[in-house]
C-alpha cells in the first residue's frame, strides 16, 4: 500500500490510499510525498489546478495531476482533448493561462534551459532534407544546453552519444546527412538525442505511430532498458492503448479535464469507449462492460 506524507521537515506522517494523486503541493504550500515500490520521494512532475486556452477556447481545465520520479505516465485521450498541449506545456512551449507546471521544482522552461531535466521526441518529426548537418550532429545537439553553446562537449558525453547510436542501430549512419533517413531510422536518431544528455524526464510524443508490432515491442524494450539504467521518469503521450498498458505505471485520460488516474489493470472499458467513440464505431467495435480486457492487453510482459 502506498504511505502518504507530507514534507519530509514534518514530525507527523499519516498513511492511506493514494491512488488517484501520487504526490501533489498543499494547501499549506508543503509537499505531498508518495512511498511507493519505487521508494519515498516528491514527484518529479507536479501539475496543479491548470487551465489552459487559446483565446476563449478551453483546451485543458482544472487538471491536478503528478508522475512520481521513476515511474511511467501514460497519457490517452481522444482527438483535441489536450494531450499535444499538455506536451507543448510540459516542454516549455507554451504557459498555463491558470495555474502551474513543475518539473524537478523548476518551471518548464527553466527545466529546457538546464539542458539535463527534459528529453522530447516530438511527433511526425520534420527534417529539411538539404539542411547541412549529420546524424552524430543532430545527436550531439542534445548536448548543447547542458554543455553550453560556446562550449565543447565533455568526453564521457561524446562517449555516451557514441553508445546510444551503437544500441539503436543507427552507427553506420553517423556521418549521413541526417535528410537522407527514412522515417524510422530519423525516429532512432531523435530517441538518442532526447536521452544524450541522460535527462531525468522523457517525453514521448505518439512514439509508436506508423510503427509495427514488431517495432512497437523493440521500441518498448528499449525505452525499459534506458529507463533503468538512467533512473528515467517517462510521459508517454499516445493513442496506441496496447502500447501505453505495456509501458505504463499508471494511465491518465485526458479529455480537456482529467477523466481517470490510476493503474492500467483498472481503466473500465466503457471509459475507453467513450473517449474513443468516434474511432471505435467507425471500426465496427460497441462498447462492453467489465475492466480493460481484449484487444487493449499489452504487447509485452510487465
């Protein structure tokens, strides 16, 4: 069972269920602890009372929502339900119209400035094919915020970089120009550039799409590994159920506000239905009763 605590400065501690928030600030400004299989610590990503518009158009409403340091966040939703802003607000791209965002107790954007706290794979990556840079460049740009533009990279970074192509399969390439790759292999080299700098958040955009099963899984494997051997914490925003329930400490469904937060064994089917009408129907699926089951069961073992 998880234990509840308030800040570690707190003589008092008091245990229950927190199934719903794993972590989250106080009223009292104090932060909320969650202990856990992955051990007694604050979140690494904090999201409180957000909303966010464009204009006078809702976007996300009233989202409380954390990701305790070591876990992994899957994120589902239906078309405009917020998922590419939740990104975009996670990567420092856009500010909260209310509320707040922190990551390693820093804003967003601050966290991008450090260099070593966000690692991003964006979605549908668009690559200028005559633009004059290879694929260990691109790789090493990863390394510019936390070495510093007008500063040389450190050799154990170089190094790591050299590892990450080898493990990807993407080595041979190196000195290609980074237009010239096909779409999968482009994908490889953005995931190294995301993990160069051995961040301690990885945000991944819709990273099984236009992918097979067998590349699905590979991809899963992989991110488990690097997540070990980096102590990663992961936001895995997605419409592959499959994927995400393979991958996934707990789920979060997101539609405009936050419909479920729990663990993946117990997202209810019907929620999924509802979230995802439009798509299941025209797919000749009706909704049925009973816990997520079928179709939706992980791709690899847990």
């Amino acid at each position: 069972m998880p234990i509840t605590i308030e800040s570690p400065s707190l003589p008092s501690a008091r245990e229950g269920r927190s199934m719903n928030r794993p972590g989250s600030i106080l009223a009292n400004g104090k932060m909320q602890v969650t202990c856990s299989k992955i051990g007694c610590m604050p979140p690494l990503v904090s999201i409180r009372s957000l909303d966010f518009a464009y204009g006078a158009s809702p976007v996300l409403r009233n989202l409380d929502l954390t990701v305790e340091a070591g876990s992994t966040m899957g994120v589902i939703g239906p078309n405009g339900g917020g998922k590419t802003t939740l990104v975009k607000l996670l990567t420092g791209r856009l500010q909260p119209t209310k509320g707040s965002i922190l990551i390693d107790g820093m804003r967003p954007l601050d966290a991008v400035r450090r260099g070593d706290r966000i690692g991003y794979l964006p979605q549908n990556p668009r690559v200028d094919a005559n633009f004059p840079i290879n694929v260990r460049q691109t790789i090493t740009l990863g390394l510019a915020g936390k070495a510093g533009m007008l500063r040389g990279y450190d050799r154990s970074d170089l190094a790591y970089a050299q590892s990450l192509m080898e493990r990807l399969g993407v080595a041979e390439l190196a000195d290609e120009p980074i237009g010239s790759l096909s779409g999968g292999q482009l994908q490889r080299v953005l995931i190294a550039r995301a993990l160069v700098a051995k961040p301690k958040l990885l945000v991944l955009d819709e990273p099984t799409t236009g992918i097979d099963v067998r590349g699905q899984k590979a991809f899963i494997e992989f991110i488990a590994a690097i997540k070990e051997e980096l102590h990663l914490t992961v936001v895995f925003v997605s419409h592959d159920l499959r994927a995400v329930t393979s991958m996934s400490d707990r789920i979060a469904c997101l539609n405009v506000s936050l419909h479920y937060h729990d663990v993946p064994q117990h997202l209810p089917a019907d929620l999924v239905y509802r979230m995802f009408a439009c798509d299941l129907e025209a797919a000749g699926i009706k909704s049925t009763a009973g816990p997520l089951t079928g179709p939706f069961l992980p791709l690899v073992g847990k």
